[in-house]
C-alpha cells in the first residue's frame, strides 16, 4: 500500500495558449463617441474539455467567451476567446478527473482569459470589459443536476 504523502495528487499545466480570439468593432469611428447611456453587454461561457492523444492522464481545457457591447443604433464591439491550458494530471482518481478537470482547471486559467478581454477592449477604444470571477464548481455541479435530471427523464 502507497503512502499518499509520498505521491500527493497534483495537478501540472503544461502550457495555456490562445486557440481563437476575434475583434471586431464594426461601426468604428461612430461607435467611439460619448453614449448617452450605458451600452447593453451580453455574455456567454462554455468550457470543453478533451483528452490529449497519446498522452496519458494529459487534457486540454478550453474557455470560450463571447461577449458583445450594443446599444439601440449600433453594435460597438463583439469579441470572442477560446483561451485553453493543457493539464497532466497525476495521483488523482480516474473517478475525480472530471470535476477537476472541470472546477479547478478552468479555474487556473480563467484570470488570464478575462485580462485578454478586458485588454483588448480598452485598447479598441472603450472601458475595459471586466468579467467577474465565475465560479466553476457552481457550473459544474449545475451541469451534473441537469444531466441527471435528463436522465430521470428517459
């Protein structure tokens, strides 16, 4: 019997990298101006998560965010980030890999995807769009109540 002292769960990233982010500001200049009220933001965000061929215990995890800024006459900005790290996983339960994949992941990675977004639109000419921190383990769990809830159903 192993002591787990000696081989304690740990969770490596390997690396995290852009997968995809787009800009656009398409009715630039107008879009510039003084708004006579605050502009209407929609956001949305998923998490996939895949196995890394030929690399045991190895996954990728990607955010995506889509996040827009309008107003009644115009869209000022639409921006959209797949941001994803590559994480070994070692000494932890097959049974745990989900959740950890899910929660603690996507939780190592997210501030750097929320500072590209929030960089990105100051840069472009309007107030940095400041995403607050998600909770993932909420998201997760949701998601689990769901998936059971569809499963009752059939």
């Amino acid at each position: 019997m192993t002591n787990n002292t000696e081989n304690p769960p740990h969770i490596s990233i390997i690396s995290q990298y852009i997968k995809d982010f787009s800009f656009e500001n398409p009715e630039a200049p107008n879009s510039l101006g003084k708004m006579s009220k605050a502009p209407d933001v929609e956001l949305s965000l998923d998490l996939s998560i895949s196995k890394v061929q030929d690399m045991e215990s190895t996954y990728e995890v990607a955010i995506q965010i889509e996040a827009s800024a309008k107003t009644e006459e115009m869209t000022l900005f639409v921006v959209e980030l797949v941001y994803a790290g590559m994480f070994a996983l070692q000494n932890i339960p097959e049974d745990q890999h989900e959740a950890v994949l899910a929660i603690h992941c996507p939780n190592m990675i997210f501030p750097f995807a929320r500072r590209l977004i929030s960089d990105i639109t100051q840069e472009s000419g309007f107030q940095p769009l400041r995403i607050d921190p998600i909770d993932f383990a909420r998201m997760y769990h949701k998601k689990m109540m769901e998936a059971e809830e569809n499963a009752n159903l059939q």
